[in-house]
C-alpha cells in the first residue's frame, strides 16, 4: 500500500507517516523543504496513484500583508485544490484526507487569513465529495497542536496553560477519518474529547407562499 503527505516533514506530516507506516503503508513525503512546492500546479504532474493521500501542508500568515496572503492561500487552498484534482485523475479508489482546522470551522481574529484558507478548504471538501464517485474526501479540523508552528508563542501557551492538542491525536482522527467509509465529513480533534464528524447546523430553506421549494439546480 502507498501512501503521500504534503508538508511531510513537520511536526503533523511526521506524526501522519509514522502512523500510516504503522498501518503497513510506504509513505511517500512531499515537502517544500525537499523541493516539493504544493502550489505549484506542474510538481502535481510527478504524482502517481496512491491508495491514501494527506493534503497537510499548511503555513499561518504572519503579518497581515499582500505578500503573507498570498503565500497562505497558495499553500493552504492551492495545496489542497490540486492535490485534489491531481488524485481525482489517477486514484482508481482510496481515501484522500485533507488538514484544516478548527480555524475553519469558527472565527480565529489571531489570522484572519488562516481563518479564511481553513474555511475555504472545509467548503471545498464539503462540495467537492460527493462530485468524487470512486475516492472518499473528509478533512481534519484540529485545535491548536503542540508543533513548530506554535513556536513564537510557546512561553504564552505556557503560561496561560492552554491544552495543546498532540501530534499522534490528530494523526489518529486523521486515519479514522481516512478510514470511517464515510465522505464529505470534517473531523473536529480537541484535547481530551473523542474526535468525530462535525455536525453543521442546517441551513434555514427558502420560502415560496403558496408552493413547494425543491432543491436547487446543480
């Protein structure tokens, strides 16, 4: 069995090929330090079928400029959005888990822009799923990870005693994610609870007076 993570070389990419090889899978790591760019539309080109995929890379934002912005989006959304539709064309079958965050699933006023890339990659895994007949789609939304990422912050984090989540506890709600049968989900991971599939409020319908609304076009 074969299996790829992006941003595999950091502290969630590490802890998902430890568990995927634990699984029997050879994993394949693509990172931007080993020279694989995942916004970069042609490095997708190399990739060949896998029977699991970790879209993971991710970057925060930093300063709020246009550079940082951009930077975000490409590795965040762009990284995810080909992954996707690279796989798509020659996965035959298998799972395809993405990383977003809690970020994506509440408002993070810390970086909005990481906000607004997590949310991005929940829509997209959300309407993207059910398009995919023959590869499940699901996502992991965790909370703040004890990573490299948090590493300006750390003494803060500390101090205030905030739990930080594990790295083996997202890889594990990334493999059941990878593993439930299920699609179009998005894996909340907290520290000390269960994770699961998070349950998204309906959305108030239409009304029309006088007649039934049906579903609209797709």
């Amino acid at each position: 069995m074969k299996a790829i993570v992006t941003g595999g070389e950091g502290g969630l990419g590490r802890a998902f090929r430890a568990r995927l090889e634990r699984e029997g899978y050879q994993v394949e790591s693509l990172d931007i330090s080993t020279g694989f760019d995942v916004s970069e539309p042609a490095a997708w080109d190399s990739v060949g079928p896998v029977d699991l995929a970790c879209l993971n890379a991710g970057v925060l934002t930093g300063e709020l400029d246009v550079e940082n912005y951009r930077r975000a989006v490409s590795v965040n959304v762009d990284g995810v959005v080909l992954g996707v539709l690279r796989l798509a064309q020659v996965m035959e079958e298998g799972s395809i888990v993405a990383t977003a965050s809690l970020a994506g699933l509440t408002a993070m006023p810390s970086d909005p822009v990481y906000s607004l890339t997590k949310h991005a990659v929940v829509g997209f895994v959300r309407s993207m799923a059910p398009l995919l007949d023959h590869v499940r789609l699901n996502a992991v939304c965790p909370g703040i990870a004890d990573t490299g990422m948090i590493d300006h912050q750390r003494e803060a984090f500390a101090a205030s005693g905030f739990p930080l989540l594990a790295p083996d506890d997202v890889a594990e709600a990334m493999w059941r994610a990878a593993t439930s049968g299920a699609t179009g989900e998005c894996w909340f991971v907290q520290p000390g609870r269960e994770p699961g599939p998070f349950r998204f409020p309906n959305l108030p319908g239409p009304r029309a007076e006088g007649e039934r609304v049906g579903t609209p076009p797709l």
